[in-house]
C-alpha cells in the first residue's frame, strides 16, 4: 500500500528498509505527524526522502517516512546517496535550517488563502488550521465600509425577535436572552471558545427603568455575569462611580486586572444631560477597564494608540440631539472607539450586553466574529435590523426558544 506519484514510483522501496534518523535533531510531534498524514492521503507522496545507501538512515524526510508508517504504507520513495557521515550530518541539518530561513509575505499568503476558500476545497490541506487563517485574514484585513453610516441605528424596526431566539447574522450569532444565566451562554457558543468579551454594561447611568440598576444589586450581577474563562481578554465600560463592584467581580473570577483607559467626550452637551453632578462636576467621560485571565493572544502592535479616547462633538451621529440619542439607547457608543478595542484583540469576541450591536458591527467592518446576548427583545430588533442595513444580508433564524443546541 501507498499514495506515491507516477513519476517517483521507479524510486519504491520497502518502508522497513530504511530507518530513521536516530539523532535527527528535528523533532516531530504529533500535531506534525498529523499536517503530515492527510497531505500524503490528498496529493500523495511528491517528493522522495533521502537515504544513506551505505547505512540505510534517512537524510531528509524523517517525518514524512514516519507519517507514511502510520498511514500503513508498504512502500515509498526514496533517492539514495553514498554519503559520508559528515556529510550526512551536513546535508540533514542543513535541509531543516534551509526552511527555517524562509519567510511568509503575510499579506500575499492571505490573498492566496482568501482566494482559495471558496467552500469547495478543505482549507486544512494548506497545513493552516482554522484559527490560524482566522488570524491571518484578521492581522491583515482592511476595515470595510458599510451600506450605511457606523453610527446609524434604525429608529423603525420590524417586531420579530422573541426570548430564546437564536439567530444567525453572517458570521455572527444573536441570542435574545440572559447573560447571567450559563444555559444561555452554552447555546449562543455553541461548542465554541471566546477570545476576547467586550461589552458595555447598561449600568450606573441614572437611567429609570433598567433592571437591577442598584448598587446593592450590581455586585451579584456582576459576579454571574463574568465567566470563567481561561485565557481571555475581558474589556468593560464602566460608570466612575461604579467600577469597583466591577473589580471586585472580575478579582472573584481570577482576572487580573490590567489597564484603565478613558473616553472622555468633551464639550458634548449630552453630557451634560446624563451626567451626575457632584460637588461642582459634572461626569464627561466614562472608564474602561482591561483584565485577563490566563495567557490571552495579543495582537503584534507596530504603533501605539493613546490610552484615552478623547471623542470631539460632532466627530460622529452619536451627538445627535441627546432626546433623540437617548432614545436610540442609553449608553450608545462611538463605534471608532470600539473597533479600537476591539483591534486590540485577537479570535472570537463575545458581548454579553448587545444593547444597539456596536460590537457586531465593530467587527463585521474588521472581518471579526462576535456572539452576543441581549435581554430585551426590542433591541434585538434593533441590532438585527442595523446589522441587516449596514451589509445588505438578511439574518437567519436558528432556532427558538425550544431549541437547545445548534
């Protein structure tokens, strides 16, 4: 049995009449063996190894002959060469460290992968996982421009979304439901790993009618909110009066807390309509607090941005007249300062608090996934409409609240 090309077959030898390399400085694990296996069962064996035809050891090709044993192959192709043991030595250091030396031109490398993901072929023949070809198309993405303004937010929407509604918006997922409740969390992942959470708790705001909005409340809420998820970046906005309940939760959960940025908004006359005056103050930006848990992945940062998003009216829809802002929702974003944090993550984003869908549209402009939960069954409207006028694609239904998995 084996998978060798035509023209190599002339070169067919026994598998067991070579051996591998025992100091082969080159080591093949597992993972190796296994890139190694479905490229061999795919395209077939396109390349002889080299073999010491004095001692029968292999040169070059010591993973690829181990791979082949595992597949059951009988046979395979092998070029041998009168080598002395220096040059033995030499030649197989120098086949590894040859490769070594070569580089990828990422950006080139992801145009061919993008063209190549058409659906037809199996993007794990190229030896890139899915995560890998996730972060490549990430790293080297270019911020796309939407059908409609990013700051937009549909005042008329449609009534569709019903509690337990899980829905499919390109690559991302709705779940119209409770962060607080993990059942919830399980259905919208699916199965799958967050990288990153950015939200913006509804929270602190002096705002009537939202739900749980006491401090004597706020700290259990919190603690059921934050998951407990190994290597992960978890960034919050935060009301200056409030964020230490948020610390004490996330301290609960073993984030380690890393960073307090700013977004200060001034000369915003909407700030003047929701702040709390205090002692002569009046509250014109909001904190944003940076934790992780474990070893998160980093995106590689060439040029440094201010820690301190400083949001000049007019600068975006987000300063229209603050009735009408309000009633959009209450603690509506500028989306350029999300897309920025959300830059400065890498994977899956997951936001537990929707709201008007910043975060989605944040990353549908950066070529990102982000699953999100929002409680309200109206703004779920609202977040599916946005997405659906910003790209022009229709959302998809998965299933409803009866449906417990995808």
């Amino acid at each position: 049995m084996h998978n060798v090309i035509e023209s190599l077959q002339p070169l067919l030898r026994d598998i067991d009449s070579v051996k591998p390399d025992p100091h082969n400085a080159r080591l093949h694990p597992q993972p190796n063996l296994e890139a190694i296996k479905p490229s061999l069962e795919t395209y077939g064996q396109r390349k002889p190894i080299v073999v010491s035809s004095r001692t029968g050891i292999i040169e070059a090709g010591n993973g690829l002959w181990q791979a082949a044993k595992e597949l059951g192959w009988g046979q395979i192709a092998a070029v041998m060469v009168e080598d002395n043991p220096e040059t033995a030595t030499g030649y197989s250091i120098m086949d590894n460290q040859s490769a070594l030396l070569a580089d990828w031109d990422l950006p080139v490398l992801k145009d061919i992968l993008q063209e190549l993901d058409t659906g037809a072929f199996d993007m794990n023949l190229t030896g890139f996982d899915e995560k890998a070809i996730e972060d490549l198309m990430t790293q080297f993405h270019v911020p796309g421009e939407g059908l409609t303004d990013d700051d937009e937010i549909p005042e008329q929407v449609e009534t569709i979304c019903k509690k337990g509604d899980l829905w499919q918006l390109g690559s991302h997922r709705l779940l119209c439901g409770d962060a607080t409740k993990r059942e919830d969390v399980k259905r919208l992942m699916g199965g799958e790993k967050m990288d990153a959470v950015i939200t913006d708790p509804p929270y602190g705001i002096g705002r009537e009618g939202i739900p749980n909005d006491e401090e004597s409340n706020l700290g259990q809420l919190f603690n059921d909110l934050i998951l407990p998820n190994d290597d992960c970046i978890l960034i919050a906005f935060q009301s200056p009066r409030l964020f230490p309940l948020w610390l004490d939760a996330i301290a609960n959960k073993q984030y380690q807390f890393g960073r307090a940025l700013w977004w200060v908004e001034p000369f915003s006359p909407r700030a003047r309509t929701r702040a709390y005056p205090w002692h002569g103050w009046y509250m014109q930006g909001e904190i944003i607090l940076v934790a992780t848990k474990g070893k998160p992945v980093w995106p590689n940062w060439k040029e440094h941005v201010p820690d301190t998003y400083i949001h000049e009216f007019g600068d975006s829809r987000v300063h229209e007249n603050p009735v009408t802002f309000e009633r959009k929702h209450p603690t509506l974003k500028p989306l350029w300062i999300v897309q920025s944090l959300v830059e400065h993550t890498k994977g899956l984003v997951y936001d537990p608090f929707g709201g008007s869908g910043s975060t989605m549209i944040a990353c549908e402009k950066l070529g990102r996934r982000c699953f999100m939960i929002e409680i309200d069954e109206h703004y779920c409207d609202v977040i599916i409409q946005r997405w659906q006028n910003y790209t022009g694609k229709e959302a998809d239904k998965l299933c409803s609240r009866s449906c417990q998995s995808l």
